[in-house]
C-alpha cells in the first residue's frame, strides 16, 4: 500500500512486535503504529469509550464494556474511523469473518435510506469483473432483500465505473418453478423493473443462460438482458454465492476482491481469514475508493 502509494497506512497492535516485523521484511517507511492497549493511548482511547459509550448506553453497554472494547483492536479501529482519525479500515486476516463483522455492524451506522447490510465479492475473470452478492452476511435473504442487494451493488459497481448488467440468478428460468426460491427471485424482479426501470436487471434465470449470451438470446429474447454482457449475479441464498466465489477462485484462479460490504456509512471492509497480501492490497484499495465517494457525497448532502 505505501510503496503503491494507495493509501498512508496506520497499524494497530503491538508496536514492538510490528518494528520486529517491519525490520525482518526490510520495510524502513514511517507508518503510523497505535496500540490500543498501551499507556501512550490512554487519552485516544479514554476518549473512543466515552463516545461509544454516549451512544450505546441505552443498548447494553456500560462504560465499563465501552473501556475493554477499546482495548480491543477492531472496536478501537472502528472508532477511529468514526471519529476521522482513519479514513477506512480493513481488517479480518487473524479472525474469523463472524468475529470481526460484529464490532462494525454494532458500532458503523447503515447509509441514509439502507435498511438492509450485505457484501460483494468482486471477482476478477477473464471475461473481466464479476460481482457475485450476498456473499457473506444474509443467509436468506427475503424478495424485498433481494431488490435492496441488487440495487446496493448496482451502486458499488457504479462507484469503481462499471456499467451494472445484473442477472437474478436461480435454478428456475422466468417462472419455470413455483418453488418458494425460485419465486422470491421473480418478486425482486418485478419491484425492480416497477420501481428501478433504468436499472438493467433481470430474472430469475440460470446461471449459464445468465453468462452465456446466444443461449439467453435463442431462448428467452424478451429478457433485458439480451444483447448485454452481465456483470453481476445476485443469489438467492448465501450458500449458493459464497460456494460460487470460492469456487471460481479455487477451481478458476480468479482474483477475488471482497467481500466488500455494502450500505454502510463509513468505508469499512473485512476480508476473509488467511488473506494473501494481494487480496489484502486490494481491499484496501477498494476501501480508499470507497472512502473518496462517500466523502463526495457527505460534502453534496451538506450543501
């Protein structure tokens, strides 16, 4: 990232630790080194505590919770960015996704007019980017779900200058099946193509007729898909989009970048356990960009 000049990184841990490691890689660029658990952060995180504290008081946590979360990296970066010390996080290479996902669903509020989190994984192919949603976060997800996922990736699409082609993606094919799935896929559709007519969306439909564009067109030519390349699949459960990106990564050597989360207020983004450096760069990539277009907006709001 330094080298890159993508971001100014900021390490949180354990600073002898992080010179020991800094020294071992041959790494001699200053960063910035924070240890929530030292005395030299004793005011920063005083101050963190009591912020987090006034707001989540009336949910459970006592200002002494509040004091050992911020001894706690996670809580303490999450803050952080919510006070503008940092501009974005990533994190998530030492734990597990549950375990770091939690501080920041607590403590990161969800975007103006966002009911619903989720993520993306953006997955690098060679028919060029794929974005496969929900790929982490809502296990089954309902029909109203569904449109609110489709319409936050179209979004984040957008944000890294694609043009969105979005297939609702099944086992069924435009109302082939009457099973519970398959449908909800289709009720999506519909609030979509009602409510988002300029969205280019469509569904539920196979994956291969999804990917493939004679096959869609020689069978099915009414579909606003037709004459498209899609770029993104949204699925109806989190089995079948979690399973897919890693199989497409493991199966395909893809590039996975993500899961990037979608519809909260501050860039913040988790990638998965064991993380190589490359998806790590990348995330933090992602998350500067996304932190440049959420400051775009907050600036547009306040005028």
């Amino acid at each position: 990232m330094k080298e890159e000049g993508i971001g100014e990184p900021i390490l949180l841990g354990n600073k002898e630790t992080i010179l020991e490691l800094k020294e071992e890689i041959g790494f001699d660029a200053d960063v910035e080194i924070y240890d929530p658990k030292s005395k030299e952060e004793d005011q920063r995180r005083m101050r963190y505590a009591e912020t987090l504290w006034q707001t989540r008081q009336r949910k459970g946590t006592t200002n002494i919770d509040a004091n050992k979360m911020m001894r706690e990296r996670n809580y303490f970066a999450t803050m952080m960015v919510n006070s503008g010390d940092a501009d974005c996080l990533v994190t998530g290479y030492s734990r597990s996704y549950p375990t770091v996902i939690k501080p920041i669903l607590e403590m990161i509020e969800k975007a103006p007019g966002v009911t619903k989190v989720a993520t993306a994984n953006m997955m690098l192919t060679d028919r060029g980017p794929l974005f496969l949603s929900d790929t982490a976060i809502n296990p089954n997800p309902s029909a109203e779900d569904i449109s609110k996922i489709a319409i936050m990736t179209e979004r984040t699409m957008r944000m890294f200058g694609l043009d969105p082609v979005i297939a609702l993606v099944s086992f069924s094919n435009f109302g082939s099946s009457s099973n519970e799935s398959a449908q909800k896929m289709s009720k999506a559709v519909s609030y979509l193509h009602e409510y988002h007519p300029e969205m280019i969306v469509d569904g539920e439909i196979q994956t291969d007729f999804a990917l493939n564009p004679e096959m869609l067109k020689s069978k099915f030519p009414f579909s606003k898909l037709v004459n498209k390349k899609v770029n993104a699949l949204v699925f109806p459960n989190l089995d079948a989009a979690n399973i897919t990106y890693k199989l497409l990564k493991e199966l395909n050597k893809a590039t996975s970048i993500g899961p990037i989360i979608l519809g909260l207020d501050k860039p913040v983004h988790v990638f998965q356990l064991g993380a190589s450096v490359e998806e790590m760069v990348n995330m933090a990539a992602v998350a500067v960009v996304d932190a440049q277009e959420k400051e775009k907006r907050h600036k547009m709001f306040k005028r």
